[in-house]
C-alpha cells in the first residue's frame, strides 16, 4: 500500500511540473519528483546494485536539473536585458 502513495505522490508531482506556468514552479516540482523516485528504487528495486542504481540515477538527474537551472537563468537574463534595452530606447 505505501508503495502506491509513492507512485500517486510522483504522478502528482509530474503533472504540478508540466502544468506549472512559471519556470521557478517548474524546476521545483521537477526537483522534488526526484524524492519518490529516490525512495521507490531504494526500497523496492530489486537486484544485488540497487543502492547504486539510486545513486546513480539521482545524480544524472540532478546534473541534468542544474544544467537546465543554469540555462534558465542564462534565458531569464536575457529577457530582463532585452526588456531593460527596449524601455530605455
């Protein structure tokens, strides 16, 4: 049964991610879908490098999360300055 609740929990996560309009709201859902995933594959994956796998998966992940950050901000930058060039003229 609380295998289950992990499962809805992430499900309701990935839809809060994609539904979300703002990008802080995106990259915080998309963060914290990473704790069930965690947990999930911790607990209830099987073979002998499970603990490994969790490591794993949760490092590429959060890599592949910073670079994305990293990216935002850069676009995020970007619009702030266009913004501030087409007010002053």
């Amino acid at each position: 049964m609380r295998k289950w609740s992990f499962v809805v929990a992430l499900a309701a996560v990935a839809v809060g991610a994609f539904a979300s309009l703002d990008l802080f709201f995106f990259y915080f859902l998309h963060e914290l879908a990473l704790v069930p995933t965690f947990i999930m594959i911790g607990v209830w994956g099987r073979g002998e490098k499970k603990n490994y796998a969790t490591f794993q998966i949760t490092l590429y992940l959060s890599i592949g999360a910073l670079i994305a950050l990293a990216d935002a901000a850069m676009y995020a930058n970007k619009q702030a300055s266009k913004a501030t060039a087409e007010m002053t003229g």
